[in-house]
C-alpha cells in the first residue's frame, strides 16, 4: 500500500523546518515553511487543515482510549480521546472554524502479528472520532502491517505518506530440546 501526495517544485526549493510529532503530542502551526514528521506503526496520526485559515495540525496516538476502570481525573496524553480533542481545540484558537476542517488519517498498522489488533481499534477510534465530530476526512492510509512515515505542512495542508517495508522477522520457530539430558557440564 503506497499513497504519496508531491510537494509542489516551488516548496521545496527552500528547505521547511522539520518538526518531528512524537508519541502523546499534538502540534499546530500557520507557518508556510513548517513541515511536521512522524513514523507510524500500530499509532495513528490526525492531520487536520482549515484551508481559509491556512492553519493546520498533526497528533500522534499510541491507544484510543484509557483501559476501563482507570480513574477519569487522570489525563493520559498517549491516548487518542485526550490527543483528538487537544489537537481541534488548538486548531480553534489559531483561528480554524470546525466546519472547515479537513482530516487525514495514517498508521493503524498490525506491526506484530502476535498481539491483539492494535491498530485496528486505534483506526476504528479515529474514523468513528471525526464522524461524531462531523469533520471531513479527505483521505486516509489505514491498517495493513507496515509502518508508515508521515510529512505534513499545516499552512497549505499537503501531506506525504511512505509506506515503509515490512522487515519483520520470519515467525519464531521453537528449538527441540533433547529428549534426555546427557548430564554434561563444563566449568571454567
């Protein structure tokens, strides 16, 4: 699965301030030259824009929600409830109006194919996410088992997906032991 978007040849020309979005971060900008990275595995990243405010703004998630019972007065900002409500209330007080947001989505990966699904829930989280919220969602690259490399630039709202290879090791094979210990042991 490979979606890429180019950068106009006038953009490039001068080279953006890259702003890498780690894990539990949301970060808005209105600057032309700014560009936000980030690399997805199971997480999932919001890029929203308003295009009549030239304003936009990158999450990065590890999970959609806290697991039951965990207290509510703790704010975990890892989360997607806390990072998607964060992410549009900055948005809002750079200017964005909410019924002109346009959202993409990326990562939601099933990296490891030993564990719970992951990805899975944190993608159905984000869609389910900007359909309540009524926000647009204009494009999305979702799911799958490869990580992915996300390039954003929130003044004009274009963005560059790279799917990277899946390099996982082959499955674990478990190593017979012997059927009976020979008993063998060297000191030293």
């Amino acid at each position: 699965m490979f979606e890429s978007r180019i950068f106009p040849a006038a953009d490039v020309a001068r080279a953006p301030e890259r702003i890498t979005v780690m894990q539990g971060q949301a970060l808005v900008s209105a600057e032309p030259q700014v560009e936000l990275t980030t690399v997805l595995g199971s997480c999932v990243a919001l890029c929203l824009f308003d295009p009549d405010a030239r304003v936009g703004g990158m999450n990065h998630f590890l999970l959609a929600e806290p697991p039951a019972g965990m207290p509510t007065s703790a704010v975990d900002e890892h989360y997607g409830t806390y990072l998607m409500e964060l992410l549009v209330n900055q948005m809002l007080g750079k200017g964005a109006r909410k019924m002109r947001l346009k959202a993409h989505l990326y990562g939601g990966a099933n990296v490891n194919r030993n564990m719970m699904k992951i990805g899975t829930a944190n993608a159905e989280f984000a869609r389910g996410f900007l359909q309540r919220e009524g926000i647009d969602l204009v494009r999305s690259d979702l799911g799958g088992t490869a990580a992915r490399r996300v390039d954003f630039r929130p003044a004009s709202g274009q963005v560059r997906c790279r799917t990277v290879e899946d390099r996982l090791a082959p499955p674990v094979q478990p190593i017979a032991r012997p059927a009976m210990s020979t008993g063998d042991v060297e000191l030293f």
